[in-house]
C-alpha cells in the first residue's frame, strides 16, 4: 500500500508552509532565484491559432534575453507540426526545441497513433518531448498498460528526452499523484510534469509536494535523477519561487539546474523580465 494514501490534505499544507519558511542556501537573494527561474523556463505555445510567425515570434524571444544580461530560457515547446522551425530558429542558441507530443493533451488515442506522432517530433529536431499518461486507465487500475504505454513512448524518443505528463488536476487524490510519479519514473520518464496547462487545477505546490517526494523517495532508492517541471498556470514570479523553494528543500541544491527542473510557461517569461529589469522591486 501507498504509505502516503492516508496523508490529509491538511497534513500536506502544513509541510508545504514548514518548507517555504525555511531560508534558502543556494539563493543569496530575490534577483538570483529569478534569474534562475528564467534559465529554467520552457517557453510554450500550445493553441490552435498557432502558426508559423508565432512560432518564430516565440523563438527569437527565446534567444534574445542573453543580449539584454540574462539568461536564455531553457527550452521552446511547440507543436509537432512547428518542431521542424523552432529546431532551425533555436539552432546556434543553447535553447532546446521541446515538442508535445503522443495524443496531448486528452491521451485517448492508440498506442500506435502515439508512437507515431512521437517519432514523428523526434525525426523533426525534437530535443526534448512532453507525454502525457492516460489517466482513464490509470484510474481504472490498469498500470501496466499505462506503463507499457510510458515505456514505448520513451524507446521511441531515442536521444530526445521525455517528460512525462500526469495531469495531476485529474488524479486528485495526493496517493494517486505519487503512484503515478512512481510509474512514470519507473517506465523510463527522464522528467515527470504536472499539467498540460488544458484543465484547472493545473499545478499546484500540493501536486508538486508529492511527486517531489516521489522522486526523493526514488533516488534514495535507485540512485537516479529524475527531473520535475511544474507546468499551467504558473505566471507570477511568486508562484515561481514556491515551486523553485520546494524543489530545494525536499530534492537539495543539486536539482536546482535547467537539466532537473523546468517550469512551463507564457507569461511568466514577460514578468520575469520587466521585475529582472528593474531591480529596485526586487
């Protein structure tokens, strides 16, 4: 039995404020956390206006925030059909091209359609790819077919990496938020995510507390890294830092890195930089 099926959500926020109160060591002020924040951004667009001058409109932001004294967000993440361009855009920069892909956001497609769409991304430039599980099945019990389905996906990505999409807004439950961690790390997930950003609630610091114990609980036991990315609705530098505070408390200094933690975002980008630029708020 999940040893956290009886943790309340009472329990849950009164951790989470015992965390955020305690000082930082890795921070030594606002302006670097922030920093921080933005080299950690993937930088998204996932809607169906989407189109080939937004994207580039993306892509060139993207790139530009070294030329202005700080650092270049982490990654782009587009659509399949736009992987293609934002590969040649980011191309020369030290911005991943991240692609949504394997039936996002619903997962209600076949296996083979998944498969697909994933190598298709994949064979287009994607460096990094953004599943997500089937939580129908989950929910019905059927974890190895939900593992299966993770572990295809991931042999299908060959070099790119996957992060692996829970929509934690559907699982509700804090025990199911962390079985479902513990099966996408265990199917071969490089990164496990909160939300496709479709649904509210999308993340949330109580999803991030369980699936950062997740993956505490799963380096202890295995000794691998696994990266987190908390994804939807995460706009404001506040809400940044919460999920940047958490991540060091529970995981430690060494997940505070572009290669084990990414926040996926719009917004966020543009406040990060005017508050950046203007360090009197900070």
């Amino acid at each position: 039995m999940n040893r956290y099926k009886d943790l309340t959500p009472e329990k849950i926020d009164e951790r989470i404020a015992q965390l955020l109160a305690l000082p930082s060591t890795n921070f030594s002020n606002r302006q670097d956390m922030m920093r921080f924040a933005l080299s950690c951004l993937d930088l998204t667009t996932l809607e169906g206006t989407d189109n080939t001058l937004k994207i580039e409109t993306l892509c060139k932001k993207a790139v530009s925030y070294q030329s202005k004294g700080l650092p270049n967000v982490a990654a782009v993440c587009v659509y399949p059909v736009f992987v293609h361009q934002a590969k040649a855009l980011l191309s020369g920069s030290n911005v991943a091209s991240a692609c949504v892909a394997g039936a996002f956001p619903s997962g209600q497609s076949p296996i083979e359609v998944k498969l697909a769409e994933v190598r298709y991304a994949v064979a287009e430039g994607a460096d990094e790819i953004d599943m997500v599980i089937s939580r129908g099945k989950f929910l019905e019990e059927n974890f190895i077919e939900v593992f299966d389905e993770v572990n295809a996906i991931k042999d299908a990505c060959g070099e790119a990496h996957l992060k692996v999409i829970l929509e934690t807004g559907e699982l509700l439950a804090a025990d199911k938020i962390y079985d479902a961690s513990v099966l996408a790390m265990k199917a071969g997930g490089d990164f496990i995510k909160t939300s496709t950003g479709k649904i509210s609630p999308a993340a949330t610091p109580q999803a991030a507390f369980m699936m950062l114990t997740a993956i505490r609980d799963y380096h202890q036991s295995t000794g691998k890294k696994v990266g987190f990315k908390a994804a939807g609705g995460v706009s404001t530098p506040e809400q940044a830092s919460v999920y940047i505070q958490l991540t060091e408390q529970i995981l430690g200094h060494e997940w505070l890195t572009p290669e084990l933690f990414r926040i996926g975002a719009s917004r966020l980008a543009d406040n990060l930089e005017e508050l950046l630029s203007k360090p009197e708020n900070l």
